[in-house]
C-alpha cells in the first residue's frame, strides 16, 4: 500500500538528520514525569519517544495515501453547503477525512496527556501537516487549526483547559481563530467586533467577522475589543466562543482553491464568550503567538502542495515522449523539474530547522514559567537562551512562512507548465494544486507582511550571528568546503547591504525588503544543505552503502546548483539595492501611470 511518509526520502532523511534527542528530550522535560494523567504512555527516554514519532507519521502517511488523498477530487469538486439556520454542512468527504484522523489519534497531536494529546513537538506536526497537505491542501486546514487547542493550553484558566482540550485531542470539535474583519485585514489593531459584560458579567461579542477560514468550527478563538477607550492594539482581548445560536454563518466565500476548507463571514449577536487570559493582551501576546504557530503551518501545508505538484510532473514527464523520447531529456524541460525538486528540498530544509528551533524556544519558555530551576547560573543561562531564541525566531518564521509559500506558487505554476496542455485541463491534479497554492502567499499575512518582518530579524544580527554558527561547520569534502567559502562571500554581500540599507531608513528598508531576505535566507539555507549533504556522506551502517552513497551525491548536487544558483542572484540584488535607486517610489505615478477610470 502507499504511504506518504515511507515513499518520501527526504523526510526521512531529515527525520534521521535532525537532532530529534535533543528536542525529545526538551519536550519530555529529560524523561522524569512519573506522575499525573497520561503517565502510562510518556515515553522512556528519547529512543522510546523518536520510535513513538516515526510510528504516528507511518500511520499518518498510511491514511493520507490511502484514504485521504483518493477524496481529495471530490472535496475540491463538491465544497461545502451552507444552510438556511446560519450553520455549514461539511463535505460527506471532508467528515470522513475527520473521522480517519480521529481514530488515529491525530487530532491532539500537540496537546498534552493530560488532556489525550500525544505531547509530540512542533517538528514532527510539521512533517504530519506535510504530509496531510500532499493528500488534500483543504483538509490541512483544519487539521492545522489544532493551534487552536495550543494557545488555550498555553494562556487559559485551567476551567477552560480542562473543558475544552479533551474535546480537541479526541477530535470531537474543530477550531477557528476569527480575526480578520471586513475593516480590519492585515492591520489587526483596527478590530472593532466589540466585546462586553452584561448585568451578570457574562461577556458577549457583537459584530461581524469574515474571511474565517473554519468559521463554522466548534470552538471560535475571537479577538474583540474589550476596552473601547483604547482604539490600538492595547484594547484588544482574546475569547473563547462556542458554536450555538447566537453565532451564525451568513455567508461562505466562493474561492479560487481549497474548496474543502470553508471560509466564513460570521455574525456575533450578543453571542456568550469565555474570556482567555487578560484583557488587553489578546493581540499583543496571544494572537501573536497563534499567528506564529499558523505561520509555520502554511509553511508546512506549502511544502506538501508543492511535493504533490511535483510529483505528478516528475511522473509525467518521465512518461510522455515526444520527438522520440521522453520530454525529461529535453533540456529545458530538465531544468524545471531538477529546480522544482531543489527549491522543495530548500524550503523544507529552512521550515524543518525553524520547527526545531520553536521547539526549543517554547520548551525552554515552559521550563522558566512553571519550574523555574533552582540553580542561579541555570536560570541565568535559559533566561539567555530565551532572548536568543526569541530573537532567532522573529526572524526564522515569517521567513519561513514567506519562502516556502512562493516556493509552492512557482513549482505548482512549473508543474502545470512540464504538462502543457493536459495541465490545464482538470484531468490531472495540478491544476487544483495551482489554485490551492495560491492562497499560502496570502494568508495568515501576505509574503510582503512576511518581509517586512523578516527584514527586521536580518538587520538586527540575527542573521549574521546564525550565519556565524553555521560557518564553525568543518566539511572535509573539498566541494562543500569551497561551497562553504562561497556562502561567506554571500553572506558578507548581505551584510554589506544591509549597512547600506540602515544608513537610509525605514521605508528604503521596506523597498528592498524582500531582496534582503531572499539574500539572507539563500545563505542560510545554503549552509543547512551543505550540513545535509556531509551527514548523507558519512559512514554508513553496513548493508547501506549504496543507498547512502547514492543520498550523499544528491545531496551534494542538490547544495552546489542551490548555491551557485541563488548567489548570483544575490550579487545582482545587493548591487542594486547598494545602488540607491528609489525611482519606484520617487516616480511612481509616472512609471505606474494613472488609476484607470472606474468601469
């Protein structure tokens, strides 16, 4: 039978590659919970709990090849139905996608025992979210809002936990968040939905939010206004909403793709809510932190729309002859697919890497917030690691989140083009590919929102000092030696820019923004591959020489056209960007011409 992890080497590469001791270890607080609920299942110690993570992603993989991905034409066909009550009908498909992961256990995978979860880390949910996105970009969706169940386990009252989580790590209730409103897209401060307390002090949230992607959830995470003196951010709190009456879907959106997951437009009338937290930290705390876990599961769900792109051209162009033989040995057609393959494994490098680097901030934040140690020196180093990490994560996720996702577009734009015409027709899968694909740059914040926020974390160090680390990497195979010079040539060029870039403000920064983090991320990224490619070449265990050798020349290939491909890009960018050139903004209603008169 098919299996969506076992048939993908490269994932299983970097499930072996990464560091899974040292984050299993983190996350089982060093295998010493011998009490409280769910004991039974924790694991020994990190070779117990890696084999418990490589056993939920075969079983992951199974139900995704084998009965995910076979609905997934239906769903895309069929949507969902809205009724006349003001709630949704999911897809027969879709229900049934649910009720598989369910019964899998998969629905909790974050969550703690206590409540049924399984207590896995980020890492291993991103490579689950993968591989669910491969079978059906819709159904990642709500799979992906498990989030949801994150962020009341990180800021509710322990009422709320112990209500609401088992119901999520059982897979009785999908979530949502509502943020977005018709007046307030990307800038959240703007929120009006207003929230507040009757004569019983019951809260309840009146308005109207829309673009809701699972608005007709069991459980809405909505951001309100609670304070309506304060008009930013500050006035702005976090509350739980169940479904009921007094919530109703009035409208669903007709979209270009992900038919499978619903996209709502939801009136609040009065509707009962559960305060999470405090009140005036729903944006500048809890939202920020659910908007970081949504991010990285983009990043996550592009890399499996992008694997599924790529494997129908892969397959097709191997097949389809044309002037005598199969279109693979044209050149042209060559390049794309050889690019395609490199540009997913790039991606999926960096989305990896800042999984297990999130993985390591929150353990680490969870230790100093519920068993600070004892021991000064330890609390001053985990206190360091907190900033560090923090910082590095700014900067990672939203890159991440950026790069994958245009990633997605232009492989899943390559893969229809590798198959011309029968492409473009709805007979093969890429098509749909291409339209699921094409909100990952949209939302959970656009790329260019997703720039702007990376550029800080590039100018403020953390590039240069992660770049620094990744330079002590000693390679004994000359190629990756020289490929290593050559990406502290790039990184120098970066830094360059950057110097340039400070001494002229804030908007040349924002104009140059995406430039500097493509040259940022093509430099990080080149060095995680240049680790890749020398883990793949070492010694192997008897019996695997061929196949080891046969992973350590691709991965070797794999760095050097990365590298070489993407430095020269680099070189022209920061050239330019070095060049003060600013006529976009200065002339713009020139080079823009002007607003076409309205039809």
């Amino acid at each position: 039978m098919a299996n969506f992890f076992d048939d993908n080497e490269d994932i299983q590469f970097l499930f072996e590659h990464l560091d899974l001791n040292e984050i299993a270890t983190a996350q089982e607080d060093g295998f010493t919970r011998h009490d409280g609920p769910g004991r039974e299942y924790a694991p020994l110690d990190a070779r117990d709990a890696i084999d418990n993570y490589r056993r939920v992603l075969t079983i992951a993989g199974d139900v995704t090849a084998n009965s995910i991905a076979p609905r997934a034409a239906d769903v895309d066909l069929q949507g969902n139905t809205l009724n006349d009550d003001g709630t949704v009908t999911l897809n027969a498909c879709t229900r049934e996608n649910l009720r598989a992961l369910a019964q899998a256990d998969l629905m909790g995978l974050t969550l703690p025992r206590r409540y049924g979860g399984l207590n896995f880390p980020s890492l291993v949910y991103t490579m689950v979210t993968e591989i669910i996105s491969r079978a059906d970009a819709s159904l990642m969706n709500l799979f992906g809002l498990q989030g949801i169940g994150e962020t009341i386990n990180a800021f509710a009252d322990p009422s709320i936990k112990d209500e609401y989580l088992p119901r999520f790590a059982d897979g009785e209730v999908t979530g949502a968040m509502a943020l977005t409103e018709p007046d307030a897209g990307s800038d959240l401060q703007s929120v009006s939905l207003r929230a507040w307390q009757d004569n019983d002090g019951q809260w309840r949230l009146t308005g109207v939010k829309r673009f809701i992607t699972n608005g007709c959830g069991d459980i809405i995470l909505t951001l309100a206004r609670s304070e309506p003196e304060i008009k930013d951010g500050r006035g702005l709190s976090l509350f739980l909403v169940e479904r009921g009456p007094r919530l109703k879907v009035r409208h669903l959106e007709d979209k270009l793709g992900i038919h499978g997951s619903p996209t709502c437009e939801l009136v609040y009338d009065d509707t009962p809510a559960k305060l999470v937290g405090e009140r005036q930290l729903g944006l500048i705390r809890y939202v920020m932190s659910l908007m970081n876990g949504a991010r990285l599961g983009i990043a996550a769900q592009s890399l499996g729309i992008a694997e599924a792109a790529f494997r129908v051209a892969r397959q097709y162009a191997h097949t389809r002859k044309q002037f005598g033989r199969a279109i693979e040995r044209l050149p042209a057609v060559a390049e794309m697919v050889s690019d395609m393959k490199i540009a997913i494994e790039a991606a999926r490098a960096l989305v990896y890497e800042t999984s297990r680097v999130c993985d390591l901030e929150n353990n680490n934040l969870r230790v100093l917030e519920t068993d600070p140690p004892t021991d000064k020196a330890e609390l001053k180093r985990r206190k360091g690691d907190a900033r560090v990490l923090k910082r590095l994560n700014g900067m990672l996720t939203p890159m991440s989140k950026y790069y994958a996702s245009e990633m997605c577009v232009q492989v899943a734009n390559d893969a229809l083009q590798v198959l011309g015409g029968s492409g473009y027709m709805a007979d093969y899968p890429v098509e749909r590919h291409l339209r699921d694909a094409r909100i990952t740059i949209i939302y959970e914040g656009t790329s260019q929102m997703q720039i702007v926020a990376a550029v800080r974390g590039v100018c403020s160090g953390a590039f240069e000092k992660l770049a620094q680390e990744f330079e002590q990497h000693e390679y004994f195979d000359m190629t990756l030696h020289l490929l290593r010079q050559k990406l502290v040539e790039g990184k120098e060029l970066t830094l360059k820019g950057i110097g340039f870039v400070k001494e002229r403000g804030v908007d040349y920064m924002d104009l140059y923004g995406r430039k500097l983090v493509n040259a940022a991320t093509t430099v990080l990224i080149g060095h995680l591959l240049l680790q890749q490619a020398a883990a793949a070449t070492k010694q192997p265990p008897d019996g695997q020489c061929q196949h080891i050798a046969v992973a350590g020349e691709h991965k070797r290939l794999v760095a050097h056209r990365f590298i070489d491909t993407n430095l020269e890009t680099t070189r022209r960018d920061m050239a330019l960007l070095c060049s003060g050139d600013t006529s976009v903004m200065t002339h713009f209603d020139t080079l823009a011409g002007p607003p076409p008169a309205a039809s």
